[in-house]
C-alpha cells in the first residue's frame, strides 16, 4: 500500500525547469511589474559593470540606452569599458542561472549570487522571445567577441544562436542587448533614471551615460578620478558561522588537523585560542577535522561564543568616505548645506560592516514634501520596499523634531527640503529577501544606521539653528536699515517739523549700546555732550575715545589725556548698566570744530550705534 | 444761508475733522520718535476670539485686546511705513476735495516703492485699521468701493441726491415701476437716499442671483409685498447699511434667504450680527432684527433636497463657527451640529427638484409664517 503511494508520487516527481522556477518567483527576484523588470534589469548590468571595472583599476565608464521596440516591449544596453569577459566564460556567465563569481568570497561586493544579469537574459527571453546579445573584448589586441544566446531552461545551461568575431572600437569593456517587455517611466525615484542619479552619488568615480527612449541624454559625470579602495577577501569568522557551514567546512578542508584548520580557515583565530576552543568543546586538538561527528561540532561552535575572539577585520570593507558622499550629493543636487559621516566598522553575527549617511539641505528641493530618502547597500541603490527596510526603520526612531524638521505626528519620515542618504557597506549585507531591496533588522545594523544619522541631523541642526539667527539679524537689518529712515522722513515730511534721529531707536532695536553726541552753540564756545544709554540686557564695560585738535575744556568725568601727532586723545573709561544712562560733557572753543565722532574699544562694533570701534592695531598700542 | 451753503460747511468741518483725526496718527509715530520709543500703534485685534456682544446696539463689536504694529518686527514696520504713506495721500485728497476708489488707492501706491501694496486687499486692510483709528468712516476719507452691483426691486419709492460737477439734483425712482427687471442698484452711500413711500410688509434678502430673478418671475414681491434685496454673496457695506436704515426708519422686517453651507451662514450672520473684518461699523451696518429663512440643514432632511457632499473645508468651517461666538445659539448649535452629522449641503436652487413654483409657493409662505411674518 505505501509502495503503492510512493509509487504514485514518484510518477509526479519530475524536475522543476528554471523557467517554472522564474516564473514562480519572479517577484522575489526583482521582476514583479513591467516597471520594475526595466529597472532591475539595468540595475543588474550596471552593478556588474561597476564590480568589473573596479575589480580591474579601471575608471568605470558606463552606458546606458533604453530603446522602445514596439507597444510594450524595449531593449536595454548596457556597455562597459570593463576588463571583459574571456571567450569561453561568455555563454555561461549570461546563459546559466546560479553561476558567478562571488558566491563563494566573503568580500563586500555588489553582485553576489550570480542570479541577476542570467535573471534578466531568461526574462527578456520569456516575454519578447528574443535572444540576448553580448559583445566582449578583453584586451586592446585582443578580438571582440559577438554572441546571441538564450538558456536552455530544462537544462540552464546556455544556448548559442550565433558566434562571431566581430570589429569594436572599444579597448575593452562588455555590452549587453536584451529587448524585453516593460515600461518606462520617469517621473519618480523608483524609475532608471532614479537609479541612475542614485547610483552616480555613491559611485563618485563613475561616469554614466544615460540615453532615454525619447532620445535624451543625461550624463552624470564623475567627480572624482580615484577608484574606491578595492575591498579584499577574508576567512570567515567563527561568530557569523552556522553549524550547516562548518560541518561543510570540516568534511573538504585539506588540512589534517584541527587546531590548524581553525587557525587557517578562521579570521582571527590563533594557535592559543584554537587549543581553548577544542579545550571548552572536549575535543581532541590533533584530531583530524573530517572526523567530526555532528554533536563534535555543535559543541565547537558553542565553544566559538564562550571563548573570546576578537572582532573581525574591518580592512576588508571600503566605505566610500565623507568627502565622496559629500561630493556625490553635491554634483546630483543644488543644495544649501551638506553633512556626511563615515562610522568606524561594526560587527553583524561575525560579518563586518560600517555605515555611513549624509544629509543634504535646502536649495531646490521641495519644501513641503516628505524627505527623499536614498538607501543604498554596497554602493548599490535600493528602490523599493522601503517601508520594510533597516535604514527606514532607523530613520523613523529618531525624533526628528529634535534637529528643527518636521515631523507629522511625531514619528516616522520627517517633512522638509531635505534628503538623507544611508550607505551599508559589508561583507555579507542581510536582506529581506532576494531582490536585495531591504535591510533586514538586525539590531546592530539599525543602532548603527541611526547613529550615523543622528551624526549627520546634528550638524544640520547647528546649520539651521545659525541660519534662524541670522535671519533675524538681516530681518533687523532691513528694519533699521531701510523701512525707519523713510518712515522718520515721511512722517516728519507730513508734519513740517525737523527730522528726528532715530539712532536710539535702532540702538533699542538691535539691543545695542547708544553713543550720541550732540553739539550746542554758546557764544564763542562749543558745548559738546556724548550721551551713552546701554540698550542691551548685560553690563557693559568699555572705554570711549575722542580725538580732538586741541586740548578740551572743562570735562565731566575727567578724561585721561594722551596726546600724538599734535592732536589729543580723550579717554574715558565706560562700566554701565543695562538700561543706565551716562552723559560726558565739555567745552571747545568755537573755531575749532567740535571733532570726529567718538570711537569706542574693548566693546563689539556690532554691539555699538552711534559710534565706531577702534580698529585692532591701534587698541594694542 | 442757503441749503446748499449750509451742507458745503458741514462738508467742510468734517473734512478738518477727517484730517484732524488722521494727522494725529502721524503725530503719533513722530512722537514716538521723539521720545525714543520704537514706533507702534495700537488697533483691536480683528479675529472672531476679539468681538463681544454689545447689549445696547444687540450687535457684535471688537473686544478689548489690541495688537500692535511695532517697529519691531519687519511686517510691523512696513505697516507703519505704508500707513504713514496712505494718510499723507488722504490727507492731500481731503485738502484738493477730490476723492478715490479702492482700487485706485491700491495703484496710486505703485508709486511708493517701500512702501507699495502688495494686494489690493493689504489696502483695503489699511483703510479699515484707519477707520478702526479714526473712529470714522472710508467716505469720511473720500475714498468709495467699486461698485458691486447689488440690488433691490420692490414697491418702494426712493428718492436720490446725485452730485455731479458741485451740481446736487434728485432723482426719484419707484423700486419696480422705474426700473427694469434687474432692478435699482444700490449706490456706494446710501446714506444720500430717502425712502419717499412704500407698500412692502418685509424684505428678504437673498443670497444667489438665480433664486432673486425665481421670485421676481414668479411675481412674489407683488403676491407677497416684499422688497426683494439681491445680496451678491457676502453682500457690501451699502447693501448692509442700506438693509438697516430699511429696516430702522421704515420699520420692516428683514429676513435673509441663503444657500445651506457654511459660508451662506456667514453671509447671514454678516446682515445680521455685523462681520468680523468690519466689526467697528456693526453698529451702522448690522441688522440685529434680521432673521434666517434658510436653507437650513433641517429643510435638507424636512423637504428632501437635493444634496452635494461637505467637502472638508465646509466641515472645517463649520466646526471654525461652532467656536465663533455670533453663533452661540441654540438654534445655530443644533443646526450646525445636524449638518455636521448629515455630512450633507444644499443650495436654495436645489427646490427646484419640486417645480419652478415650489419655493413661491410652499416654502416661502410656510417659513415666512412660521417665522411670524405673514
């Protein structure tokens, strides 16, 4: 009876063909809507185009062209002047699923599983039927190779329609032409010009070149000549490893015994903590690694979280760096002020990362909409699931109230011209799912990711904070400045009478202290009188100079008396209140004019009207 | 001393009172000057949280608080610039008997640099703040709105003096027999009309121009003996001011006719309990005895209208009058609060669901003898 079943389900057991597979989890893959197929599939070219280039210590120089074929369908190009592909690689690498180069490294790269680019080949083929063309050249001498290909999807392996060798002006590099159903839009950020912009910020080095199916053509150039730090390859660290891994690992590793295969196979594991490894786990240390039993190794790994080892190497990452982020921001948008911050690597269950974010504000971005948020992994532009992803979620904690945005309700993305941008670089970044579109949240990551923003809001806070004061200050300006001369003089005009001083008002405005001087005629005499009102709120201490041609009469208070050049220098020493006034007065005769304005020292010539500060050089004498 | 002699002095002693009044304001700010106090002036705060109810004149008038146009701020000093600006030109008007729009006001202005309005309405503002200062009135400034076109059509006989080139005649013009199916149209002052006669026993005003010429088609001012005013919307001081004196000197009740939406409340609430950008003439313009036919959110449920949705503005206006004060009433309360729950509005043209004659004939004599007018 149960052969019988088996029997029976045997006959329904049959291989699965990647077609099935694709069709089935075409959403999970990033080909759910005829809007997002165009784009993955850009993206997917572009990222290996990107990885290639910098892989090699080439300058990407990267094209892009989208192209409407018919009603619904488009061919997408997309050309590098990356190292190229050799002959023999071509078919496999776009005409078999699940093959690449980088699955097996623990190395912050863009591609990792060798999905994408053979995604977008059995795509293009199931909805336009058409093959996928590939030119590649690796070598200024070399021959540029054409092919036209499709994958055998009961098989996934390639199938070459056509194969020649062909003339290229290029040097080197690889194009790709796939024609495939979709559609094309622009107006949003979740569209291959948004990528593309996206992507010419975080890739600063890169120069893209973008012509859109209406034939327009939008260059993002770089601004900087300096390829990214060329991230390395690491082992392994034993607080990332899962138990499946290591038995894997034990069973094909060559060496022989086991402390040398965790010194060797390891990042940060040396002869002495090897031996305290096998001591906590009970194991034998010179026991050969492939003779493991399952439990042996389970009790290996619970030794790797009790013994201390120290965190994993950081060196292995490139960050793309404030400068370049800031740089970045600044080519893409016209802003009044920019903030960016790179964070010192952090730890993932054993895979290192480091955050960095930047903060862009003002210009010409919209006032009133929600902030623009650019998320991007590896260097990578994620633009879509944004609502499920690390970086949103970190945005989203932080009361942006705090650093002077708005925030609707108190929670969630803040209001104003501004963008934020997050950048997660690592070995092994987490993603929801495979269209690596999201973040997944890992608490060390999210702590991270609102650290660096939280850095970045800061200096945005310190900038709005300044520019609110000097708003009021030109706000002031424009009152004493412009509006009360014409009032006074219109007002006076009206009633016929003499034009009022309006000095003390513009002191009183600004907060200021007061220095007037006034002279009357008596006989042959002048009587000279500087009143000093301290308009501000704290005491102020200065002391008031008043040059005159000859020596003055009769000064109230008494003033010290230096003399140069023939002429004299009459200083009083000023202590006043806030709203005190004080009055000096003294006598010149008539002939002599009654002398410069007065000049104060020791005082802010801001906090002064009515007279000038002394200039540096002289109050040092 | 001839008529004529007599009403050229009290011309003129009003005309130095005027100038008087707005000098002084002038003299205000030079003052301030002279005594080194950042220049200010002090004008009651003109929003619905600042009016209060007058016992004696049963109308709404400005409260106690104040704001200040100060120096200060730049707004405050462009304030007090412009203002300064505007009465120097009233000034020179008054001084040359001349006088001006509006509207003219507001381009005379282009010529002030600073101090240019930006909007005719920030001069319009500006002749009330001077008002509210002065305690007298836009004509006293000789300055005169444009015209809005509002109108009456009724049996009354009114009698007008027109001053054309210093010549002063009258016109005597019968409010259906004289005039055409638009109807006499109301002058800027009313206060130049005289009510010879009339055979009317009430006056509805009404808000929409389409349900006036209803009535008058359908003959109700004569079945009735109404005088009908056409509103035009938030009607104008002179269809106002014209409503009271109406309303005053002949005695007749006022009953106002609207759409039933919040804003045609307002309307109502403008004849009735005076406006909240002009409460300092509510006591010259409001009609305390005016009342309110509809439409009201209870007609919507008691003769089955026809309704369109309340967008969320009209809910936000009618949740801003459930705050308002002139609408303190039960009966405001309860209406208000129904068609908050009917979510649910209807224009007066919406009985036309009933036939032509509906509104003539059923709903208009049932509320008007409801109300106790006939």
């Amino acid at each position: 009876m149960a052969e019988n079943i088996a029997e029976k389900l045997a006959q329904k057991q049959r291989e699965i063909s990647i077609a099935e597979f694709f069709e089935k989890n075409r959403h999970i893959l990033g080909f759910d809507s005829s809007t997002r197929s165009l784009i993955t599939s850009v993206k997917e070219a572009v990222d290996n185009a990107l990885d290639a280039c910098e892989e090699s210590g080439v300058l990407p120089d990267i094209l892009i062209e989208i192209h409407k074929v018919d009603k619904d369908n488009y061919r997408v190009i997309v050309e590098d002047n990356g190292p190229g592909i050799v002959k023999e690689q071509i078919p496999r690498v776009f005409g078999k699923l699940l093959y690449g180069s980088r699955f097996h490294a623990l190395k912050q790269s863009r591609g990792q599983q060798g999905i994408g680019i053979s995604a977008v080949v059995l795509y293009a083929q199931l909805t336009s039927g058409r093959p996928t063309a590939v030119y590649s050249k690796t070598g200024k001498n070399k021959e540029a190779h054409y092919y036209e290909l499709v994958i055998n999807t009961k098989t996934n392996e390639p199938e070459i329609l056509m194969e020649k060798i062909v003339p290229w002006d290029r040097p080197h590099g690889t194009r790709i032409e796939v024609e495939m159903e979709g559609t094309y839009v622009r107006a949003r950020k979740q569209s291959i010009y948004g990528y593309a912009k996206s992507t010419a910020i975080v890739n600063p080095h890169a120069r893209l070149t973008l012509v859109e199916p209406t034939g327009d053509t939008q260059v993002f150039e770089r601004v900087t000549e300096v390829l990214p730090v060329e991230p390395c390859e690491i082992l392994p660290h034993p607080e990332g490893i899962e138990l499946g891994t290591l038995i894997k690992m034990l069973r094909y590793t060559e060496r022989r015994r086991l402390t040398s295969f965790l010194t060797n196979e390891f990042a940060r594991i040396g002869h002495k903590t090897a031996k305290e490894i096998c001591a906590k786990a009970g194991v034998d240390p010179d026991v050969n690694p492939s003779d493991l039993s399952r439990d042996q190794a389970k009790r290996l790994l619970e030794a790797f979280k009790t013994v201390k080892i120290i965190a994993p190497s950081t060196e292995c990452l490139s960050p793309i760096t404030e400068e370049l982020i800031r740089k970045g921001l600044e080519k893409e948008y016209d802003v009044d002020f920019i903030a960016t911050t790179t964070r010192d690597a952090s730890v993932h269950t054993g895979n290192p990362f480091i955050v960095e974010a930047g903060i862009a504000y003002g210009g010409s971005l919209p006032k009133e909409e929600k902030t623009d948020l650019l998320r991007f992994a590896n260097r990578v532009p994620l633009l879509y699931q944004q609502g499920g992803c690390a970086s949103t979620h970190a945005v989203e904690k932080i009361n942006w109230r705090n650093y002077e945005l708005l925030q609707p309700g108190g929670s969630g993305i803040p209001q104003g011209p501004v963008v934020i941008l997050t950048h997660v670089a690592s070995t092994n970044v987490p993603f929801t799912s495979e269209s690596k579109e999201a973040i997944a949240d890992i608490p060390e990551i999210v702590d991270e990711i609102e650290l660096a923003v939280r850095d970045v809001a800061r200096g945005l806070k310190n900038y709005l904070a300044k520019q609110k004061v000097l708003a009021k200050r030109k706000e002031k300006e424009e009152i004493i400045e412009r509006v009360l001369p014409k009032l006074a003089e219109k007002v006076s005009e009206v009633m016929g009478g003499p034009q009022p001083d309006i000095q003390p008002i513009v002191a009183k405005i600004m907060g200021n202290v007061l220095v007037q001087k006034t002279t009357e005629q008596s006989d042959n005499t002048s009587i000279v009188t500087i009143r000093i009102k301290n308009f501000s709120e704290s005491q102020k201490e200065f002391k008031l100079h008043q040059v005159s041609a000859a020596e003055i009469e009769d000064p109230t208070p008494k003033p010290r008396v230096s003399s140069f050049d023939g002429q004299f220098d009459n200083i009083w020493k000023v202590s006043i209140k806030p709203n005190a006034e004080k009055k000096v007065r003294y006598t010149v005769k008539s002939e002599q004019s009654p002398g410069a304005n007065p000049l104060v020292e020791g005082i802010l010539a801001e906090m002064v009207t009515g007279a000038d500060a002394l200039p540096k050089k002289r109050a040092s004498e | 001393m001839s008529v004529e002699e007599e009403l050229l002095k009290a011309k003129k002693e009003k005309d130095s009172l005027t100038k008087q009044r707005l000098l002084q304001i002038i003299k205000t700010i030079y003052d301030q000057f002279a005594t080194e106090q950042i220049p200010q002036l002090l004008i009651p705060t003109r929003t619905k949280s600042n009016i209060a109810f007058n016992e004696e004149s049963e109308v709404w008038v400005y409260g106690e608080r104040e704001s200040a146009r100060s120096c200060k701020t730049v707004r405050g000093a462009y304030s007090l610039l412009k203002s300064s600006y505007t009465i120097e030109f009233l000034n020179k008007q008054l001084e040359e008997n001349r006088s001006s729009t509006l509207r003219e006001l507001y381009y005379i202005s282009e010529g002030w640099k600073l101090a240019k309005f930006r909007e005719q309405p920030e001069s319009d503002r500006m002749i009330e703040d001077l008002e509210i200062i002065t305690e007298l009135q836009r004509e006293n400034f000789h300055v005169r709105p444009e015209e809005n076109g509002a109108t009456i059509f009724g049996p009354i006989r009114i009698k007008e003096n027109v001053e054309r080139r210093g010549q002063v005649s009258e016109r005597v013009i019968h409010c259906i027999d004289d005039v055409g199916e638009g109807g006499y149209q109301i002058p800027y002052n009313v206060d130049n009309l005289d009510f010879v006669e009339h055979d009317a026993k009430f006056i509805i005003a009404i808000e929409t121009g389409g349900m006036r010429d209803r009535l008058i088609e359908n003959g109700f001012d004569t079945d009735y003996d109404a005088i009908i005013v056409h509103l035009k919307g938030q009607p104008a001081r002179s269809t106002r001011r014209l409503l009271k004196r109406m309303n005053e000197r002949l005695k007749l009740p006022v009953v106002v006719f609207t759409d039933g939406d919040p804003w045609s409340y307002r309307i109502f609430a403008s004849v009735a309990y005076g406006s909240i950008k002009s409460a300092h003439m509510s006591e010259y313009m409001a009609t305390p005895a005016a009342q309110f036919i509809g439409v009201r959110p209870s007609d919507i449920v008691n003769y089955d209208l026809p309704t369109d949705k309340l967008s969320d503005q009209d809910v936000r206006a009618l949740q801003s009058e459930l705050t308002d004060p002139r609408f303190c009433t039960d009966f405001w309360k309860d209406e208000i609060n129904l068609q908050l729950e009917l979510k649910k509005k209807s224009e007066q043209q919406a009985f036309a669901s009933r036939g032509l004659d509906y509104v003539t004939d059923v709903y208009l004599p049932e509320r008007l003898t409801s109300l106790g007018i006939i």
